[in-house]
C-alpha cells in the first residue's frame, strides 16, 4: 500500500504498522516487516530529551555496550596480583587467535583480562539502506569491557579517555591525566614515555595498550600510517609493594606471544624459553647499581632468560678523563685523592665486568656510545707530560692508535684496550652498518641522530628501521623504537627533575620486544 497520499484517493495506512513502544509515534517500515520510529532517531541526533527513553537505554545507545556490567568488573580488576590490559575498537572482528592467546595467559596468571573500548568510524564502509550505523562490540567481549578508572596500585588506567585509533601519537599531550600515578590509555599501538619527576622519586609513565581487535581504518593517508603501525598486544601489570611492573605482551601472525620465560598459544602455554636479547640500560660499570638484579643474582634477569645476546651501551664512563672536570678544581681534587683519575685502572674494571656478567652461552654486543667517545676525545687533547697519573696509558695508546690508522684498522682506543682481553664472545658495533636480529637494528645508541642531528627516540621512529636504543637514560617506547633506561643510580651532572630509571629491554625469539623494569632492588613482581 503506497504511504504517500494518491492524487484523488484518501490515504490509507498500513494496518499493520505498530507504534513506537517508546513515544507511541508511528513507525516506517523497510517492505519486510522491520520497523523504525523515525522520531526517536532525529531526537537522539540532536540529543533533545522529546522522547521519553529509559536512561538504561540512553547510555546503551551512547556508548554501545552495557555500562553497568563494565563498570562492575571494572571494579573487579582492581583487585588480584596481575592484571592484562588490552583495547578493542567498536565494529571491528576480534583476532580469534591472539583472544585465545590471552585468555590463556589469564588463566595461567589466574588473572582478570580489562577490555578498554576504543571508539571509531570507519565512514569507507557502506551499510545497505535498510541498516543504520549501530556503535557495538562483539558479544564474547561484553563480560571484558570496562568503564571508569581504574585503580592498580600506582597505576590508573583511562578507559574513558576516548583517543582516536589513527592517532600516530597518542601520549602527546597527556602528561597531567592521574597527577602522579602511571596512566593507561587504550589505543591500538605500544607507545610508552617517562614523564620528569622531581627528586629521587620513580618517574611517571604513560602507557597505551595495543589492541586485540584487527586493523580497520579509512583508506586515507592516516589511516594507512596507523594501520602500520597496529600493534595486536596488551601490557601485563604486576603488584609489587606498593609498585606495579608493566610489560607489553606483543602477539605474532599466528597470535603466538611471549611473558618472560613463557610462550602463549590459543591451546597451550610452554615454560622455560630463552630471551633473544637483554639490551640493557646504559651501564657506566664504574657507577652500576642494578648488577646484581641483572646478572649476578640467582633470581637475576640472565640467570632467568638466558639471552642469546647481550646489549651493552656505554660500559666506560669514562669518569678518569672527563671533559667536564677539566673546569672544576673540586672534582679534580676528589678524583687525585680518590684514586679515580687513572684511565687504566677503570678500564680494567669493564674488562673484568663484562668477562664475569656474559655466560659462556651468551654473546656481549658492544655498541659505539657518546661515553666511549670520551676517551678518544681525551686521548686527541691530553698531554702525557702534563697528566703524569696517565702519562704511560696516553703515550702508549696515542702511539698504537696512530699505528692502526696507518694500516688502515680500526684506532679506536676503547676497541684496541678491551679487544684481547676480554676472554667471552663479544662484537663490537659499527653505527655506519646496521646489526639485524629479527628486524631490529641494534648498532645505535641513540646520541647520534638523523643527518647528524642530536638523537631522540622520537626522531629515529622516523626511520625505516625498528630500532632498540640507549643514551637519555629515560625509557620510552616510540613505535618501532625501544629505548632502555639506565643501570646506575642519579649521577653527579644529574640534576632537577629527572625521567631517568633502571630499564632494560628484552627481545624474544619471535622478534617482539618488552620493556623491563627494576625497581626497589626487584625486576618482576
């Protein structure tokens, strides 16, 4: 029956047409017996309370899951000693195998899994014109979603935060959310940056979490960066005292991912794997603090993993020449009293360091750092009749190295010091030629940058390498560059406000990377 009126003949409604059971309007219909009131849809466009909606209802339609549930286990994942955190954005499928991935780490952890809810549409994709636009999540994830803060010791995590999915930089400008506490954002990238603090106080940090839900964007220039930069992953957060561990959970193709020591698959869970590699944060043996969790101990991070390779940037402080002492008589007076003006003796100490930190099944990669260009610059301006403490040490080190530019070697002097007397397998890095293990480049230590600029995490995400990085002794994830922390406490130039901790970066043997913290003398919780 035609609904508009026909020239000359009354108009005669459908019999079958139903009223609205919310405001008793009538309803249209699609020619197969489906209905919609036309009048509660423009009402909730323009957000005019003309229609009389059950607030449950209202919220539903809003945010598109049921908020009383979500904030019900948000509430429960307060609680317990672990917690997975990922995000899923509205309208999009689940990737099945890393889901299940996940569910098996929260069994195996007996933990709750938080769900945070990322809000986006994709406008490329054309419903038919029966079908409205409804923002919804799959249903198995409905028991996961959560809404409101969430308290976790030092941490809060933001599901409410709404952060736009082709964000290509999520953090910017969050730094204030949660006052001191570390903040959780949901966003389907692994980003992760230190904010300065005052004193001796550990850092803050913001985190965003990865996703579980598969790459779904408009086909723009945005869209096509953050579909490359998508990251399938979640972060694990561990109690400990008062503190929380956090470290990202990084899934492959097949939804495979690694915890540590443990392997995640969608129908098992294996124990007892080795670590691809332990780049650790830079080490200044003279002044490290963190060797006993690192190596030493028999809980230590080597001792657990076992790393096939063993990052190093920075061993030699180079503390005896340094050219910031050349202006202070203070420090000068204390090092000549100290006994730590002699060159000689703290390169021993990193010979002997490295030789009793490598396990015998383990390699030590050496990478070329601004401190150990400390010493070259000093041999290139010290005067041997001047420094007599070094005098020996300049002498013959000046006449070895202008020896091996002669034929052509290698003259740089940390390279020539340390070479035959380091008894483990070792390398040492070149920054003009990339050194590859599953993808990333591990020959940069961060100080040098694009077209010789000075070096950031954030200019070298730039690249077209995924790189893991040392130098500002602030822990930061930027894309496809991880950058470690430091392994010493505050040092002498430090002062003010200060992002700097005791972080690491762990690779494993399926290529993805975590970062690991030490903190109160523990590295896990």
């Amino acid at each position: 029956m035609p609904r508009g009126r026909v020239p000359g003949k009354p108009s005669i409604d459908d019999p079958k047409r139903p009223d609205c059971p919310k405001c008793g309007s009538f309803m249209k219909s699609n020619g197969k017996d489906h209905w919609k009131c036309t009048s509660c849809k423009a009402a909730l466009r323009k957000n005019r309370k003309t229609v009389d909606i059950e607030p449950r209802d209202d919220f539903f339609i809003k945010w598109g899951f049921d908020t009383n549930r979500a904030e019900e286990h948000a509430r429960k994942c307060e609680k317990g000693k672990r917690l997975i955190v990922t995000s899923a954005q509205n309208n999009t499928p689940v990737d099945q195998k890393f889901w299940k991935s996940l569910k098996r780490c929260a069994e195996f952890y007996g933990c709750e899994i938080a769900v945070i809810p990322i809000h986006y549409k994709n406008t490329d994709i054309i419903l038919p014109p029966e079908e409205e636009y409804v923002k919804e999540w799959k249903p198995s994830l409905a028991p996961y979603l959560v809404k409101g803060d969430i308290t976790f010791n030092n941490v809060t995590i933001k599901p409410d935060v709404k952060i736009s999915p082709s964000t290509l930089w999520p953090l910017q400008g969050k730094q204030a959310h949660g006052g001191d506490n570390w903040i959780i954002f949901g966003h389907p990238q692994h980003h992760m940056t230190s904010v300065p603090t005052p004193g001796d106080w550990l850092p803050k940090r913001l985190y965003t979490t990865g996703a579980l839900t598969t790459k779904n964007y408009k086909i723009s220039d945005q869209g096509e960066k953050a579909s490359f930069h998508h990251i399938q992953g979640a972060l694990i957060l561990e109690r400990s005292g008062d503190k929380t561990f956090i470290r990202q959970l990084n899934a492959d193709e097949r939804g495979h991912f690694y915890d540590l020591e443990n392997k995640f698959m969608p129908h098992n869970v294996t124990k007892g794997h080795r670590a691809l590699t332990l780049t650790t944060g830079d080490e200044h043996v003279k002044f490290n603090a963190v060797k006993r969790e690192t190596y030493t101990g028999k809980g230590s991070i080597t001792n657990a993993l076992k790393p096939h390779y063993i990052v190093r940037h920075d061993v030699l402080d180079c503390y005896a020449l340094s050219h910031h002492h050349e202006k202070d008589p203070m420090v000068q007076f204390k090092k000549f009293h100290s006994g730590d003006d002699d060159i000689r003796a703290e390169l021993d100490e990193v010979v002997d360091f490295i030789n009793e930190t490598t396990p015998k099944d383990s390699t030590t990669l050496i990478v070329p750092s601004n401190h150990h260009d400390h010493l070259l610059q000093a041999l290139n301006r010290l005067d041997a009749n001047k420094d007599h403490k070094n005098a020996l040490f300049i002498s013959e080190m000046q006449n070895l190295m202008r020896r091996k530019a002669l034929e052509g070697e290698n003259y740089d002097p940390l390279y020539l010091y340390l070479k035959d007397r380091l008894t483990c397998y070792h390398e040492f890095l070149d920054r003009n030629e990339p050194y590859m293990i599953m993808g990333v480049d591990y020959s940069q230590h961060g100080d040098v940058g694009v077209n010789g600029s000075r070096g950031s995490a954030r200019a070298l995400a730039n690249t077209t390498h995924k790189l893991t990085i040392g130098h500002s002794h602030g822990a930061a994830i930027c894309r496809g560059v991880y950058q470690t922390g430091t392994s010493t406490n505050k040092l002498e130039y430090e002062r003010g406000l200060s992002s700097h901790s005791n972080t690491h970066v762990i690779q494993y043997l399926n290529g993805k990377r975590t970062i690991i913290d030490i903190i109160d003398r523990k590295w896990r919780g």
